[in-house]
C-alpha cells in the first residue's frame, strides 16, 4: 500500500525554561501562564530572570519596580534586581 | 472579571484553607468585599500569649500585594510593639520592608513571632515598653491576664480550656461565702473550720454580710459557736 501525504499541519508546545510547578512570587500564577493583566502568554508577557536567581513575570515585577516603596530591590531577597540579558 | 488583586488575594486564600499545618487562617467578613478580611492564629508556646487566640483586621489596598495589608490587632494585646488601646502594629515587614511576595499568611506568622519576640526599645505603645523593661515580672503577667482575659487563653498551660482547679475552688468559695468578707470568714478557716460552718455561725451571731472588721468581742463569739461552747 502506498500512501501519500497530501498536506499536514504542524504544532509546537513550547514552556519557560524554568521549573514546572514554579510560580510567579508576585501574582502567585504560573509562569507558563500570563500575568494577570495580559490575555496570551509568550514573548509579549515575557519572563525576567534576575542575576540574583529569582524570576518574575515581567509585568508583574515592573509594577513592582515602579513603585516607590521597591527602592529598585529583588522582592525576594531585597538585592538590587538587575535581569539576565538574555 | 475580577482584578489582578483579588484574583491574587482569592489564590491566597484557597492556599491558607488547604493549608491546616501552619495555623494561620483568614477569611473574608463580607463575600462582596475581598478587601476587608479577618485573620486568626494561636499565641506561641513558651510566651504569655500561650494558646491565647488572636484575631487580626485586615484591610487590603486597592494595589496589593504592591503595599502592604493594613493590619491591627482586634483582640487586645499587652505587647510594646502592639497598641493597648487600637490594636496598631508597630512591624517593618507591614510597612517599609513589604515586598509583593510577601501574603498575608507570612504577615500573620510575622505578627505570630512578634508576640514571641517582643521589642521594647522600638514601641508601639510607650506604657506597655516601660513596664516591660522596668518590671518583666509585672509585664508577665499582666500579658498573661490579658490572653486570658481578652484571647481566651487558658489560664494553666497544662489546661487546655475551662477555668484552672485554683479559679474553681476560688469561685466555689465565694459562692459559699454568701457575701460575708472573704478576710473575715480566712481568719477562722486559718482555726480549721470550712466556709460554711464559719459562715452559719456568723449568721448565728448576728454579722451581717458586707459589715466591716468584726470586734475582739463578736469575734470571740463566732470563735465559741465554732467551738460549740
């Protein structure tokens, strides 16, 4: 028997190369998940990975780092947040 | 659609509910307002708190977890750090050193060792300090009378509810002592008599209850119906 494939349709999964239960400390979400103002999770609700270790949604830890209070500190260990260029 | 905070603030609170370990519970007052709610915990072990139960108002700012909750003690405390009079917490994780992954689980066991650890040299109310540093004794045990008072704490460690055998007895007294001056009626049971037979040969004599110190004269009297003569 010969078959001959006419056309097929691909899909991808893809997921943060972070570990899987992990949570965003700020919005408690996921972090395959958005954070709670966006609607698609992805590049445009991106992670920032800290070089303190700790990671965030990006939105989430924007609005942390907006306010006056975060004097520009990691929430979970209070070092100065500076993100891993990646 | 609910707001980023209060799909933070029911997440928390799904969390404490599953979580029976840690002691610490919250729940709203009203299901409408998820901004206003109650949280409780025990007084820790080894302190005048002990097994004293606690309830914590909480108000939620329109931007958590991004400021902190505004929490004050709605029992009364007898803690420096804690106002006798409103309950306001004088605590630095509840205001300058929040930070957004901080709950309002890890506020209340904060609140939990601050009742172990108390502060003087930082007060909240000024009295309470005072008393701690100049008389631990006193403060002891005026915070003890206090979780007892106001926290339902039991009044023995070993007890875990109801009065103590002490209270008890002492309560059982009064009741016998029918109104009669507790020190008039000690100064006979100090002969061996019991309550009640001091207080029937009281009566005997003619001592009402409330009057003041008995003379050398009545008292005899009552010694001698005592002793049947």
């Amino acid at each position: 028997m010969k078959v001959k494939i006419k056309s097929w349709i691909a899909v991808a999964s893809w997921k943060w190369d972070v570990p899987e239960d992990e949570v965003c400390g700020i919005c408690r979400v996921q972090f395959d998940g958005t954070c709670p103002n966006c609607r698609f999770p992805g590049d445009d609700c991106a992670l920032l990975v800290g070089k303190c270790g700790h990671s965030f949604h990006m939105h989430c830890l924007l609005d942390w780092i907006n306010t006056e209070s975060s004097r520009g500190l990691c929430p979970m260990c209070r070092q100065k947040f500076e993100y891993v260029e990646q | 659609m609910s707001s980023p905070s209060q799909r933070r603030i029911i997440k928390e609170l799904q969390d404490m509910s599953r979580d029976t370990s840690s002691g610490m519970e919250a729940s709203v007052i009203d299901p409408q307002n998820m901004t206003h709610l109650i949280g409780r915990f025990k007084g820790p072990p080894d302190t005048p708190y002990e097994n004293g139960e606690f309830a914590v108002d909480i108000q939620l700012p329109d931007n958590y977890p991004f400021s902190p909750p505004k929490m004050k003690f709605s029992t009364k405390v007898w803690h420096p750090n804690i106002s006798s009079q409103t309950g306001a917490i004088c605590l630095d994780t509840l205001s300058a050193k929040w930070t957004p992954v901080l709950t309002i689980k890890t506020a209340l066991l904060s609140l939990q060792s601050l009742l172990s650890a108390p502060e003087p040299s930082d007060p909240q109310d000024a009295e309470v300090a005072t008393m701690m540093l100049s008389d631990p004794e006193a403060f002891k045990r005026k915070a003890r009378e206090w979780a007892i008072h106001y926290a339902n704490a039991p009044s023995t460690a070993q007890q875990s509810r109801g009065p103590s055998v002490e209270e008890r007895r002492q309560q059982e007294k009064e009741r016998e002592l029918q109104g009669y001056d507790e020190r008039t009626v000690d100064r006979f049971m100090d002969m061996g008599f019991s309550v009640s037979d001091v207080v029937v040969a009281l009566r005997r004599v003619g001592v009402r209850p409330g009057q003041g110190r008995l003379s050398e004269e009545v008292a005899q009297r009552v010694a001698e119906k005592l002793l049947g003569l």
